[in-house]
C-alpha cells in the first residue's frame, strides 16, 4: 500500500515530539500548511462552487483554514453549526444537509442565519415553508434527489438501494413548487456514490443524471438554478494507483454544467479536501506469531479509528523510525476485546518491535469523530495541528475518567 511520506517537517515533529501527558496512547497531527496549499488549488477553477462537509473533521483548527480558503460549510447536524459558528463562520456561509431534519432543527438554523438547505423529504419542505413564514424569511431550498437505473453498472454506488437520503423522481413529482411561497425553491441535490478513484465513471455517472433532473424540475414547475452533486472524490486507500484528477474533473463538470443549463454547479467536498493532511501516531505494545502469521498489538486501534473496520479499507502505515530491513505483512490489531479491532493486514519493516511508534496517513478525515473512544473505558486520542513548522496541542488526551460517570 502506497504510503503519503509526510514532509521533512512533519517527520521531524513526529520523532521529536514527547506526549503531553500520560493519557497519550495514540495521537493525530494535522499539517495546516499542506493543507493551505491543498485548498487554494481546489480554488483555482471558475466551474463548482465548493462545501466543505464537516463530517470529515470538525477540528477548530481545520475549519478555520477552510474558512481562510473561501471555502464554505455542509453542515448535517446541531453540533457541526455549532463547531463552524464557534470559528467565527458567518452562518450565511452554511449548507444544511442530513437526513434527520425536524421543524425544531429548521426553525432553529433559520434563527441563526443559515439561509441555505437540502431538503429530504416533503415533510421537511412542508415544516421549512412554515418556519420561514413564522420569521418572514424566504431560505434557499434544494431537494436531494434518489435516481435509480435499469442497468445496475450505470446506477450510482447506493442508488437503487432503499437509503433515508432524499425521495425518488416519482416522489417528487407530488409536489407543485408554486404551494411554496417562502421557500426559493432553486435547485436539486443528489449524492449516491463515495469514494470515486476514476475520472471517467464520474463523468458518466454525472452525465446519466442531467436529463432526468432538468425534467423532474420542469415537472415540479420551477427553474433549475443550481444542481448539487454532493462529493464523492475518492482516496486511494489501498495504494491500486487510481486517482482522481483535479482538472480532468473541472473539464468534465464544465460539460455537465452546461449540459443542465444551471447558474451554479456545487461541490460537497469531505476527504478530498482533508485527508492528505492527517496523521495518526501510536506504538506497539506487543508483537507474536500465531499459526504462522506475524501479529502486532497496538496501543489504540478502531478505539481512535474504526474506518477499516467499517470499510474493510485500512489507512496506510509506515514505521516511524528509520529502517533499512526488508518489508513484510503484519496483522495490526488494537487493545479492545473484539476481533473487530483489526486496523489491517500490512507491511511494516521486518525489525518493527515493541516501543516502535507507527504512524498512518490519510487520516484528515475519518478519524477521530468516526472513531469509538469510549469502548472499554481506554484514552481519548490527542488532536495537533502543524502550523508554520511547529506542533500545537489542539486537545490532549484524556483518561476515561475525563466522560465516565
């Protein structure tokens, strides 16, 4: 597996660094710099309008280098507003998404300033037209689509199975947006597939959906301004050497932005922004051979990212010391009492022992607010970002007796 080799700073930040505390069993760093450099390249281009999903990682210290990039805000819950207001995001910057929405929650990020929502459901319409008639106030509103296909290879990943995002064509087709009159009903929101590595599966998949989204608009009885393709960017996990291109992609929305006819083409971006940027630290506590295979026993494990046991896609790992001894596979399994508790089966160099430090990347996003900290009472992951060459303690780790009661 391709490992991302982390920059001569970052290295050095890592191998110095001395934990803040003893709670310390595993720790993240994120690199504010890479990802500066990251963001003003996603920038460069006139044809998307781009979200941050927040569900990535909600750090202060990430939300404010997106803030700084122009870069605006998806939002599916209480806690994530909360967490971009607290940054100083103004809340006309904010995209509400998630499936969960009641009128309590509608009426409240009215309140707050968000003007901007996707709707999943005719309830949630119905409860947003009322809330924004009780504060005079007229919101933007996207309805998230579900398109199915007749061929299965052409449905986007998700699609024609039964999901709580969004309503079919026929669903929608119930609604006049003339019934609405303090809503802007403006556009419409599909998102079904994750993960993307291929430029050109992206394209077709994005092309299979223009028509019948200019028509259920057409049917609905209101113009298509803005058409939301949600994310989907993908990161090679597992090292196949597929990726998706940047500019190929801006080249292909281009085409579909002027294939749907729309004013604005949007983007909810959530790993490709973050990702790159993230790595996670902890050792090894043990190491032994089982039925002939070679096992590692780490200090934390799916307690600080449960990704690849929900995935079946490990993060990448490298040992953190240098080593110059041939590679082979090691079992990595983490301190909780399940067989769940496997971060993957990789090739670390053939000395790696106990009191080594591993190090993973690919973790801007995905891993500590994925992760399942309170299992078996173990340590809160410590949270650092690198700014400027120098480590910053964000959040320390902490004991459990920091949540039990």
């Amino acid at each position: 597996m391709a490992f991302p080799v982390p920059s001569d700073a970052v290295l050095s930040a890592l191998r110095e660094h001395r934990p803040a505390n003893t709670a310390e069993q595993g720790y993240f760093v994120y690199d504010l710099d890479k990802l500066k450099q990251h963001l003003a390249m996603l920038q460069q281009q006139d044809v998307v309008k781009l979200w941050y999903a927040v569900k990535a990682n909600p750090l202060s210290k990430i939300v404010e280098t997106v803030a700084n990039s122009g870069i605006n805000f998806d939002v599916a819950s209480r806690g994530e507003l909360s967490q971009v207001i607290a940054q100083g995001v103004d809340a006309g910057r904010v995209l509400n998404t998630g499936p969960a929405k009641s009128k309590r929650q509608l009426a409240e990020f009215l309140v707050q300033g968000v003007n901007t929502f996707v709707v999943e459901s005719v309830n949630q319409l119905t409860w947003l037209e009322e809330a924004a008639a009780e504060q005079d106030k007229k919101p933007d509103v996207l309805l998230r689509v579900q398109l199915r296909f007749d061929e299965g290879d052409s449905n986007p990943l998700g699609g024609n199975s039964l999901t709580p995002f969004g309503l079919g064509v026929d669903e929608w087709c119930g609604i006049c947006a003339q019934r609405y009159q303090h809503v802007n009903l403006c556009g419409l929101h599909i998102f079904q597939w994750g993960n993307m590595l291929n430029n050109a599966k992206m394209y077709e998949l994005w092309s299979h959906m223009v028509r019948p989204l200019k028509q259920l608009a057409t049917d609905i009885g209101f113009e298509l301004k803005v058409l939301d393709l949600g994310g989907g960017f993908g990161v090679d996990y597992l090292g196949s050497g597929q990726t998706i291109d940047w500019q190929t992609a801006m080249t292909d929305l281009a085409k579909v932005k002027a294939e749907a006819g729309v004013h604005e083409l949007w983007l909810e971006l959530g790993r490709y922004a973050v990702a790159d940027c993230g790595y996670y630290i902890t050792s090894v506590v043990d190491r032994k051979t089982n039925f002939g295979e070679q096992q590692l026993v780490l200090a934390a494990g799916i307690n600080h990212l449960l990704r690849p046991a929900i995935t079946e896609q490990p993060f990448p790992v490298a040992l953190l010391r240098a080593s110059t001894e041939a590679k082979q596979a090691f079992y990595l399994h983490g301190p909780l009492c399940t067989s769940m508790d496997c971060l993957g089966h990789l090739e670390l160099p053939n000395d790696v022992n106990v009191g080594d430090q591993l190090v993973f990347g690919f973790v801007g996003a995905y891993g500590f607010t994925e992760s399942m900290p309170m299992f078996l009472c173990h340590e809160i992951a410590a949270e650092y970002v690198l700014d400027n060459h120098e480590l910053q303690l964000v959040r320390q780790a902490e004991s459990a007796a920091w949540y039990l009661r």
